[in-house]
C-alpha cells in the first residue's frame, strides 16, 4: 500500500501517518521529520534547510525530492510507505509521479485531511512534542500527566520552533499557495479521498482506515 496524507499543517498527518504505520508495518516517511533531525544532527541537510523552515517556508524542491528518491528506493518500502508532508508542491508531485513510473509503481490513495485554518492555529500553537519518541500533546485536547515530560517514554517535551502564531500563519499561507493545488492534481488522477479531520484522533483513524480499505 502506498499512500499519500495531504491537508494543511496540523490537520493531523503525522499522526494519522504513525497509526497506519503500527496497522500495516509499513514505514511513515515524513520530511519534516528527516530535516529537523539534519537540524538537530547540523549536517549540510539541516544547515540548508533549517533558515526555509524557521520561516515557515518550503524547502526547495530538488532538496527535499532528492530525499525522497533516495528513501522510496530503500528495502523497507518494498511493501509500501507513507508519505507525510510530501508532496508539498506540483513540482514535487510531477517528480515523484515519474520516479514511481520508473520504479514501476503508483500511488494506491491519497487522502486529504480537511480542517479550517482557525483549528490549525489552536491545535498548533498549543502543541509540543517529545524530543526523544515523536509523541505528541497539546496542553488543551492532550496534556501530559507530568507537564513538560512524555507519558511514553518520559522524555523532555518540547514545542517546534515552528509552531508559534506567526510561523503557523506563514505556513498557512504557504500551504493555500503551493500545496492545496494537489487537490486538483490527484483529482483529476482519480485517487484522492477526502476526510473530515475533526473529532478525536480515533474516530479521524476510522475515518482514514474507510478510505484505504
Ligand atoms: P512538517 O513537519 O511537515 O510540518 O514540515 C516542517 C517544515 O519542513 C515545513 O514548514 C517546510 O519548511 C519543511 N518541509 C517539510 N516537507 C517539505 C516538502 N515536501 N517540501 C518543502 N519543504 C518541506
């Protein structure tokens, strides 16, 4: 199964990306993810990327598609993969539309994740993430037992440098210019699947687990 989570920043990808993961076992490739851990590593990855993202601005493209290329060609993906945060723009959904012909694969669904931008805004601003597993809270919808701490692993929480009011607006905006047209793009495909991302994380899942079954 290979999929794609599409919607804006805080629609909930990564975490719908990490229980389709659990479900299927196949890997969650978020490039978020991997650019904030070349940030953390400050490898010439993450000292190219990290100005691009404290802005809330995209990445350019050849960076981030070389990245993907390289990572859709691992063992681990023979089964499938999902991708989350990628594609991000219309360049990017040509060039991975190309390397999966070349590899002689396509994309199974592409699930878009609607919510509006006022929910973004709360959901994002009052997010922190652990800094050791990934495991995520909000200080409203989800607080941890010990403020600061992951219930998980016990692992220090942190907020993303680009979750405050001003970044989120940036990436909105950046989102509705270069990345909503995707709709559009896997539309006229035939594979995009929308969903109503509000409720509960669960029922968002069971929602998710409709449209790829
Ligand atoms: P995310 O964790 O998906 O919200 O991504 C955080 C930041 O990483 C974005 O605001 C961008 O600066 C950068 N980024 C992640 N994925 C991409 C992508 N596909 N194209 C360009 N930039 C990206």
């Amino acid at each position: 199964m290979r999929l794609i989570l599409l919607g804006p920043p805080g629609a909930g990808k990564g975490t719908q990306a990490k229980m389709l993961k659990e479900k299927f076992n196949i890997p969650q490739i978020s490039t978020g993810d991997i650019l904030r851990q070349s940030v953390k590593d400050n490898n010439d990855l993450g000292i190219k990327a990290s100005s691009f993202m404290n802005l809330g601005q995209l990445v350019p493209d050849d960076v981030v598609i070389g990245l993907i290329k390289k990572r859709i060609k691992q063992v681990d993906c023979k089964t499938g993969f999902i991708l989350d945060g990628f594609p991000r723009t219309i360049v990017q959904a040509e060039k991975l539309s190309e390397t999966m012909t070349e590899m002689g694969l396509k994309i199974d669904k592409v699930l878009d994740l609607e919510v509006n931008a006022k929910e973004v805004i709360s959901r994002l601003a009052g997010r922190s993430t652990c800094s050791d597993c990934g495991g995520m809270y909000h200080e409203v919808t989800c607080p941890p037992k010990v403020s600061g701490f992951c219930d998980s692993c016990g692992g220090v929480l942190a907020q993303r440098q680009d979750d405050n009011v001003e970044t989120i607006l940036k990436r909105l905006e950046v989102y509705q210019e270069s990345t909503a047209p995707l709709k559009q793009f896997y539309e006229k495909q035939g594979n995009l699947k929308a969903v109503t991302a509000r409720g509960s994380v669960e029922e968002i899942f069971s929602r998710v687990l409709e449209m790829v079954k």
